[in-house]
C-alpha cells in the first residue's frame, strides 16, 4: 500500500508566523487531501488536492503528483491553527491512507 | 459536501461487553470506510462497506471483533466486540463523494469516542 511521511512531527510557533509542512508518498495518487484535526478531535477538511496549487484564506497547499509530494503553507499562524494536520493520499479506488501527521501548537 | 452524525458521540464500557457505534449520512452512498484513532496516534482503516455485500477488512482486522452492517445506502454500523482496553480509541466512519475528473473526496464523522475500562 501507499506509504505517507509527513514532516515535521512537532511543531511550535509564534502566533504570527508562517510554516510549511511536508507530506511525501510511495505511490501515484489520483486523491491527496490534507486534513486539521483540532483539540476536540474534530476532523475538518482543508484542501482536496490531488496536483496544483490551492488557496483558502491563510492556508494554501502544493502538490506535485510526478515527484510524490506535497506541501500544506500556514501562514500568519493564530491560536486556533493549533491541532495535527494529517496529509492523507488515496490511488485508483482505494480509500484515503493517513499519515502520522504534524502536531502544531501556536502560541500567543 | 456530505453530513455525518454518529452515535454514540462517546462511551465508558466494560471489558468484555461490546458497543454498537451507528453512522448516519445525509445522502445515498455506494461505500462507507471506518477508521479507527487510538490515543496519540493517526487514523488506521478497519474496513470498506458496500450495500449488499459483506464488508471488505484490512489487514490486522477481523470479522468477529469488528462485526459490520451496511443495511441501506445512507446507514452503516460497526460493532466493537468483546472489548478490552486496547480498544480504546475514537471510531470515525467516513464516505467520499467524486471529485475533479477521476478523484473522490472523503468526509468524515465527527467520531465516537470509546473508553473501555
């Protein structure tokens, strides 16, 4: 099956500032979506991206499916950006498969 | 979109019992997936069902513990069986709905939070 590395695991930020996560992958996709999983457990969808570039407010996202890459961008981070963000790639007809996720905590 | 309501949002139960988790969807689907969370960790896949046809498990998941049911297009239930306490864990159920030219997006519940003591 697909495998997914997401980088980095942890991740402590100023409120304020910008980050880029990483999510690489195994396999050729047709699905790629990134995901924020907020303190409630609560999974909320942010981008359906299997290749381009999106952007949605503050948040933008990369994929570059010939190279098994993408790249979520937060920029002026807040509070409530706090939670894990999953990057979660799927192929053919096979359901999404989860990375291990980065945890973001933005502080104040 | 889709909306999904899960039942229960969140159980105590006791080693050895089992717990019927319900998903609802607000529209007709071919397939539903359900996820499990545990403590700390990133959602793994118990298993894909489809309307009229058993339900297909990954690897680590077995029929007996993880019995499902997926009577109708929008209601799908997973029933955690003979509990202990490594099955603590958040149960999500989940759908997609096509997107782009050849691609699906998945939806999620917001979960069923499960504390076996």
């Amino acid at each position: 099956g697909i495998q997914v590395e997401q980088s980095p695991p942890d991740l402590i930020l100023q409120e304020g500032a910008n980050s880029t996560l990483r999510c690489n992958f195994s396999d050729s996709v047709n699905n790629l979506q990134w995901f924020h999983q907020n303190p409630w457990g609560q999974l909320i969808n942010l981008f359906y991206i299997p290749s381009g570039t999106k952007q949605n407010g503050r948040l933008s996202a990369t994929t570059v499916a010939t190279e098994r890459y993408s790249l979520l961008y937060i920029s002026s981070s807040q509070t409530t950006d706090s939670g894990v963000y999953f990057c979660a790639p799927g192929g053919g007809n096979t359901p999404l498969v989860f990375g291990k996720g980065t945890r973001l905590s933005v502080i104040a | 979109s889709a909306v999904i309501s899960q039942k229960p949002s969140r159980d105590i139960c006791q080693r050895g019992t089992s717990l019927t988790i319900q998903c609802q969807v607000d529209s007709q689907v071919t397939m539903m997936f359900w996820y499990r969370q545990q403590p700390g960790q990133s959602l793994t896949l118990i298993a894909t069902a489809n309307q009229g046809s058993e339900a297909t498990y990954e690897s680590g998941f077995v029929i007996d513990k993880f019995p499902i049911s997926r009577p109708n297009l929008t209601f799908s239930t997973l029933t955690v069986s003979n509990m202990s306490p490594e099955d603590s864990s958040i149960y999500l159920c989940s759908v997609r709905r096509r997107a782009g030219l050849a691609g699906y997006e998945q939806y999620f519940g917001p979960g069923t939070r499960l504390t076996v003591t």
